[in-house]
C-alpha cells in the first residue's frame, strides 16, 4: 500500500508541470495530451492531437477528441478501457496547449499560420501575412470559422474603411483570399484603349467598354455587337451609356469579342464657314443645319445667309434644297432649320456670287462623292 501511495504521489508530481486549463477548454489540432492509466504504463503516453481532431490511444484505438473537454476524454478512455481492465483509473491532462493562431490563405504575400493578438482583426491578420498581392476589387474573401462561412468585403475594408467589414478574430479562425474568376474578352474598334481584358465573370458589355476607356466621338453606339465564337449579338450601347437603359446589358463569356464600329454618318459643310470639312452626325438625337454650320466654325462675315444649300442625293440624283437661314437667326423659324441627313453637303454662300460648281470644284467633287458615300 505503501509503494502504491509512492507511485501515486510520484505522477502527481510529474503532471504537475502540465498546464491546467479551464475546465471549459475544448481539445484542437496542436494540443498536446498527456494519458495516465494508473498500474497500467502500457496504456500511458503523450499524444499530439493531428489535424483530423482523432487520436490513436494505445489499447484503446481511435477516439475524437476535438471540440471535448480532457475530462471528456477521459471519461471516453475509460469506457474503452472497461472492457479490458477492471476499474480503470484514468488521468487525462494538457501537457502543451496548442498555439492560439489564425489562418491567412490564398492571394496574400505570405500564407500561412499567424499567432494572434488581442484584439486583432480582419485587417491586422492580412497586414501580418504581407498583405494583399491583388486589388481588394479583385478578390473574393471568407472568413471560416468552424462550420460557418462568412463573407469579406475588402472594397469596404481597404476603400472606404467601413469598420463593419473589418470582424474581429478568434483563435482558429481562417481567412481564405482568392481571385475572383474572370472571363477574357477583346473590345476593338472605336474605344480609348482597345484590347485584349480579363473582367471579373458576369461582367456586361457595358463594364468591358468601360475597361477598355469607354467609347470614342466616332463611336456608332448603336450598331455596336458582340463577336461569340462567330455568332453576332447586337448591343445598342447608345441605350446603355446616354440614355442609361440598362436592361439589354448582354453578360459576356470567355473568349467573347466586343466591336465598336466608326460612325461614318457624315455631312460636308464647304463655302464661307470657319472651317470647311466633313463632320459627323450624333447618333439618336436630330442634327440641323445650324449644328452643321456650327460644327464646321459658323458663318464668316463674308457669308450670305438668306438662302443657304443643300445637296442631297434622293434616288440617284443630286437634289438642290435652298434654305431660308435668316429666318432662322432673327426669328427662330425652324423652317430655316431642317435636319441634315447622313450625306448632305452644305453649301454657304459668300456676297460676291460665286456659282456653286466653282465652289464644290475647289473643294474637290470627288473626294466628297468618295467620303459621303454619293456612288453607293
């Protein structure tokens, strides 16, 4: 009895270098266990909890051990041991509490296992993993804990430092920071910076314009379409950016092209104006004379605006319109004021006559015929 008592005092005094945690403290990945069976050495030994939160206990087998408490354990030793020993006398306690740490995985400068602090969060957790390697717009962010999901907003933290996006931390917690997937789409003809973009997937044509510097002056908005894999799919982006519809805003898929054509609706405005040329009409909205005149520098003090031109060919001739534009500047006639259609040449005539021909032969025939499209 004697050397019982010996024996027994002995253990105690060798656990007590283990530490005592709450009696609440529930076992994890990295808590080390230390297992006495009292007159039995050959079912003692220390135990490292692994990932799977199940240890292989000698003489017992396998038994889950995360989320219970040591006195749980314990009571789960016994029961297995029951059937071998008689009134098995068993002692479970911590030997080496696991490290308390968060996660940080996927798009930061070093993933990985990082003690945490009190009161750290969302924010201080990535700064300690170097940081994020994408732009928060870019990133698709959780925060796991246990068996629950939640969501990260990164725009929120990092643009606007909305402190409702930055959660606090737990021990355990894991934050995962992945790429949002993309779609790559080329967006050609008449935009600021045509190219070849990954967007972000579900992104519409009109945030693929918007990728690529939104759309040119010379931008046919309304015949703008969609390239897919051959098949042509119509996208009136003068609806979606002047007129703001967004309804008809196609989702674009990998491999998709976006084509933005030339407006080449035009109209020569040539004699006595600021500067003679050939000037584009605005899509979806009414072009008049005055615009035109306006557009190529307005009348010079040579002008004789009473009777202003317009050639205009209508079923493969050249019609002569003469305009009342006076009636236009002094009054507000909008008899003085036609609209000016795709093909139209301005003529303005100045005091001294000049005939007309004279005046399309300097500016040169052929070259309107081929700009404003006379021969087809």
């Amino acid at each position: 009895m004697r050397v019982f008592s010996i024996v027994w005092v002995a253990l105690l005094l060798a656990l007590a270098g283990a530490q005592s945690p709450s009696d609440d403290y529930t076992l994890d990945m990295g808590d080390v266990l230390s297992v006495v069976v009292l007159r039995h050495p050959e079912f003692s030994n220390d135990y490292v909890v692994p990932p799977s939160g199940r240890v292989i206990f000698h003489g017992v087998g396998e038994i889950e051990v995360r989320g219970r408490t040591l006195a749980e354990v314990a009571a789960a030793i016994r029961e297995r041991l029951a059937t071998r020993l008689r009134n098995p006398e068993v002692s479970v306690s911590l030997k080496q509490a696991r490290p308390l740490l968060v996660f940080v995985e996927g798009q930061v400068g070093k993933p990985g296992a990082y003690p945490i602090q009190p009161g750290w969060r969302v924010f201080e957790a990535i700064a300690a993993a170097e940081g994020l390697k994408i732009l928060p717009e870019r990133a698709q962010a959780v925060l796991i804990r246990g068996s629950e999901t939640y969501p990260l907003d990164l725009v929120a933290l990092y643009h606007r430092g909305d402190p409702e996006a930055n959660l606090t931390l737990q021990p355990g917690d894991k934050i995962s920071i992945q790429r949002k997937p993309t779609v790559r789409v080329a967006v050609a003809g008449e935009v600021n910076t045509p190219g070849v973009y990954d967007i972000e997937a579900g992104s519409t044509v009109l945030q693929a314009i918007a990728t690529a510097g939104g759309a040119t002056a010379n931008a046919a908005l309304q015949r703008a379409f969609i390239d897919r894999r051959g098949t042509l799919i119509p996208a009136d982006l003068y609806r979606l950016i002047i007129l703001g519809e967004t309804r008809d805003n196609p989702v674009l898929e990998d491999g998709d092209v976006v084509i933005v054509p030339t407006n080449l609706s035009r109209v020569a405005v040539v004699g006595q104006v600021g500067r003679p040329g050939y000037y584009p009409i605005p899509e979806g909205k009414p072009f008049t004379l005055s615009d035109a005149i306006a557009s190529a520098g307005g009348p010079t003090s040579r002008a004789i605006t009473s009777r202003v031109y317009i050639l205009r060919v209508e079923n493969g001739t050249v019609r002569r319109i003469a305009v009342p534009y006076q009636r236009f500047l002094r009054g507000g006639d909008m008899v003085g004021n036609p609209l000016v259609q795709n093909g139209d040449v301005v003529f303005v005539p100045e005091t001294r006559r000049v005939d007309l021909g004279q005046v399309l032969t300097l500016f040169s025939l052929v070259n309107i015929v081929e700009r404003l499209g006379w021969l087809n």
